[in-house]
C-alpha cells in the first residue's frame, strides 16, 4: 500500500523516533514503505515521514547500479551511527518531505553503523559515498533532524518562503 508522505510543517518530522521490537509488524510497514519510495522515486524514506514514530527507514540505491534490473532494497531497524569519518563532502539533497528544495548539505563520507535487519539480527558495516548520505539523511529523520536543519542561517533565510508554500500544504 502507499502511504502518504508527511510534509515540512507537520509536528510529526520534528519528534524523535521509538525503537522498534521484534513482536512490531515491521515487515508489512518496510514493504509499504518500500512501494512508497518507488513510487516517489526517492532514495530513501523514515518512519516518521509516513507518520510512523519508529526507527525504520529503507533505501532504495537500484538506480544507483549499472544492472538496475536488480532491486537493491534495505530495511534498517533501531540504526545507530557508531563513528564518522572525518572527511566531509558537500552533496546536493533532497526529501520527500520537503518536495522541489534542493541544497548542499555537508556530512562525513564514511560512516560505521548498527541496525537490526529484516530478521532483526544485528548487523555492523561501513557506508561511505552516497549510501552513507543516504543512511545518516534518514538516520536525522528519526532524530526530528531535516537536511535544512544542517543549512546556514542565511541559506534558510533564503528558502523560507518555499518552505512556507510547502508547509501551507502540510497534513
């Protein structure tokens, strides 16, 4: 099932996420999830952008791949940032919450990460280049952190107003 996106403006972005346990549905909220993603095209999506206050987020990188033909879809449960790199690299993000704002944010190119998977074990890897932007853009949403919240105060100044027309269309 889609669901539907929560918009800037909305409460639910700014709270943190809860920890999901192993009794928690997470398999049928991860696929609706999943089919949302696909259908916005996004990279990635949180819990708390389909008003889901738990610590969940899927990334989409199939688009990424040469072989795009090969879904390349991954659940993480209860993640958690364990250490950054101290190189940092400006990118131009995104988010499904935020629609037709883009700007360079700056985050560490390689993260180590903990996240219990789809069969809730607990899994430890490195991420570096955009996957690891990816996680820790989503890894902010459950922290009730938005990428413009990693903007300068006048790069804010400067998208206000577009952040008040998508807030006037906020649920």
């Amino acid at each position: 099932m889609i669901l539907p996106i929560v918009l800037y403006g909305s409460k639910i972005l700014r709270n943190k996420a809860h920890d999901i346990d192993a009794e928690d549905n997470f398999t049928e909220l991860a696929a609706n999830m999943a089919l949302t993603l696909k259908k916005q095209q996004g990279y990635g999506l949180a819990g708390p952008q389909v008003a889901a206050l738990k610590n969940i987020f899927v990334i989409d990188t199939t688009s990424l791949n040469e072989d795009a033909t090969v879904p390349e879809v991954r659940m993480y449960l209860n993640p958690e940032i364990l250490d950054y790199s101290k190189e940092e690299l400006y990118y131009n993000e995104g988010c499904l919450s935020i629609p037709g704002i883009f700007e360079d944010v700056i985050r560490p190119d390689k993260i180590e990460v903990r996240y219990r998977n789809e069969n809730f074990d607990v899994r430890e890897v490195t991420l570096d280049g955009l996957v690891a932007r990816i996680f820790q853009h989503e890894y902010d949403h459950l922290q009730g952190i938005l990428f413009i919240d990693r903007l300068s105060s006048l790069r804010k100044r400067m998208i206000k107003s577009k952040l008040k027309q998508v807030a006037r269309r906020s649920i």
